[in-house]
C-alpha cells in the first residue's frame, strides 16, 4: 500500500503536548515545554488509515509525525539546528514506509522552504503549500459568493503577499480581483511581485508594509509566518471578509469578541475522502484536514513520489494542478470555519446586515 508521512509541531505548547502527554502538558508551564522542546527527539503520533480515492478506489495509509519544536524555538534557533530534527523525522518518516514527506506548519518555514530537508532524504517531500493556497482561493471565492459581493468590484488585501503561499494566492486573483493591496515587509520584493503579476493581468497593485492598511480593502487574505495575533480589531473596514491561512493563527482572537460586522474565518480546511482515521487529534475535526496534508495524501493517491511544492516561490500552474488532482480523488473545501467552529449562516446574515 502506498504511504505518506505528515510532521507537525506544537502551535500552542500547553494543549498541544497535552494531546499526546495529558500529565505533562497539564504540569509543565509553556516557558518550559517551549524550552525542552529543543532535546526532545522526534515522535511516532499515530497511524493514519482509511485515505481512499473516489475516482480510482486506492486506498494510502499514512503517519504522523512530530517535530517537538514550539513556534518561538524554531524562529530563535539556527536553521541547520531546526533542519537535523526535521531530517530525523523524515529518516523516521522512511523506514515506516512512507514514499513521501509533507512538512507542516513552521517546519516549511524555516530556511529555504524545504530545499535543503529534501535533498537529505531519499523520498519525495513537499510543503503543501501549492493545495493551501488553492483552497483559500476556494474558501474566499465561497464566502464571496455567500456575501453576494463581486470579486470584481472589490479590492483585495494579501498580508505576506512575497512568501509563497500569498505571491500564488495574489497570482490566481490578480485577473479577476478589482485591485489588490499587496503588503510585506520588504518593499523591493512587494515592487517584484506586483511586477509579476501587473504581467498575469492584475488591473491595480497597491504596495504597502503596514497591516493596518487592509482598512482598505474588503477583502483580506493573510498568510505569513508572523507568529500569531497580527490583524487586531481596529484594522478592519465594517464587512471585511477575512481569510486566516496562518497557523498560529494571524487574526487575533480579539476580532472575533469586539467585531460582529466583519467575516472571519479559516482558509487552507478540505474534507477528506474515504473513512479517515488520524489516530490523534492534531486540531481539525475527525473527517477534515489541512490543505498541506491533503496535498501529501493527495500526491500519494496519484502515485507522484516527486519534490512538489519546494522553496520559497511556487507556481501558478502546479497550484492548479494539485487543485484539480485532489479535486479528482475527491478532496473538496470544507464547510467555512471561524475559530474552531463551522460559520454559522446566522454570522454572515448579521455581517451583511451592517452594511445596510
């Protein structure tokens, strides 16, 4: 049987230790899992089973693995420290059998997108980060069409639009889009991206390197390695329709307690085909998982045991070949969710309601 293999780490130290370790995750203070975190080896979490394509029948089993990085280690530390542990998982990740390698959360962060982690191993690996990006376009384009506002009238925000999950998102919009607010911190690679996508169609490309600015734009995509809590309460326009592809999450848990008139919710969420059974809560709900995991599934479906989505840029085109891959095995978006619960239509009523 085909397989894969997912790492993943603790995005919040507390609850996520205490999923795989309830004592330790109960007696152990952040501070200190943040710091032991860096002698931990890599851990065996669970056997994944029942992954079966609608189209063709296969059936993949996969594992999941954890890094035992926090957030705050893997930022401070140097990347060729932060690379030998990911590399271990993935020589754990080989002799369980697995043909291919996803990398989650800050581990496709950190360096080089995982150029380097791929070259030291001998089976495929990808970030999937090019199906992330697909569904947050499906996800806008649904909580778009549920609004009833029109892509081309609207000006879209992209928050982290030089990595590579926002430069691909900004890319697939660019025709449609009204006009887009690109915002980065680094303003000469704002000033390439805009370039690039001027080229694919884009009718007007705003730059900034302030947050705050999306109080301009309707629409707001955010996908950056910031480490949580970037877009507060106060940056966004009434009705603003918001996208979250970040994990840990960049909109502040704040938005949602101090603003009923604004759309929030998750992007990069697919339902999974077949019986899946993670053998571990990791976060989402039993039957749903993240876009990069759906891609590893998704490639080893197919039988694709290749490097896909590597390094720092990715492409328009194997954004939408992935799309139409896991759209194929029977991959589809998830029902949109705001902060751990499915979107009520009661919420997007309420939002319309105060634009009136």
């Amino acid at each position: 049987m085909d397989a894969f293999a997912f790492i993943i780490h603790p995005l919040s130290p507390k609850r996520d230790v205490a999923r795989k370790y309830p004592f330790l995750g109960r007696v152990l203070p952040a501070p200190a899992i943040d710091f032991f975190s860096r002698f931990w080896p890599p851990v065996y979490i669970s056997h994944v089973t029942g992954v079966r394509s609608v189209t063709t029948g296969k059936e993949i089993e996969g594992w999941l693995i954890a890094v035992p990085y926090t957030v705050q280690r893997m930022l401070h530390l140097p990347p060729a420290e932060v690379y030998r542990k990911i590399i271990a998982a993935g020589r754990l990740a080989e002799r369980l059998g697995a043909q291919v390698l996803g990398l989650g959360a800050y581990t496709s962060v950190v360096g080089d997108g995982g150029v380097t982690i791929a070259r030291a191993l001998d089976i495929a690996v990808t970030s999937g980060d090019s199906y992330t990006a697909a569904l947050a376009i499906r996800a806008v384009r649904e909580a778009l069409r549920r609004m009833e506002y029109d892509l081309a009238a609207v000006t879209v925000a992209v928050v982290g639009a030089t990595g590579a999950i926002g430069s691909v998102v900004a890319e697939g919009l660019a025709a449609e889009a009204g006009s887009l607010l690109l915002i980065g911190r680094d303003e000469s690679r704002l000033e390439s991206t805009a370039a690039r996508l001027r080229a694919a169609g884009a009718r007007e490309c705003q730059l900034s390197t302030a947050v705050a600015d999306i109080q301009r734009a309707e629409v707001v995509i955010t996908v950056t390695s910031a480490g949580g809590n970037l877009v507060s309460p106060e940056y966004l326009r009434r009705g603003a329709v918001v996208c979250d592809v970040s994990r840990p999450r960049d909109v502040s848990w704040k938005v949602a307690q101090a603003r009923d008139d604004v759309l929030v919710f998750d992007g990069g969420l697919a339902q999974v085909p077949g019986v899946v059974d993670f053998g571990f809560d990791y976060g989402p709900p039993p039957t749903l998982t993240f876009g990069c995991v759906a891609e590893t599934m998704t490639l080893a479906l197919e039988g694709r045991f290749e490097d896909y989505s590597l390094g720092k840029e990715l492409s328009l085109e194997r954004m939408q070949e992935i799309d139409a891959l896991a759209e194929k095995h029977g991959f589809q978006l998830a029902a949109l969710r705001s902060f751990e619960r499915e979107l009520p239509e009661g919420t997007i009523a309420r939002v319309k309601a105060s634009l009136r």
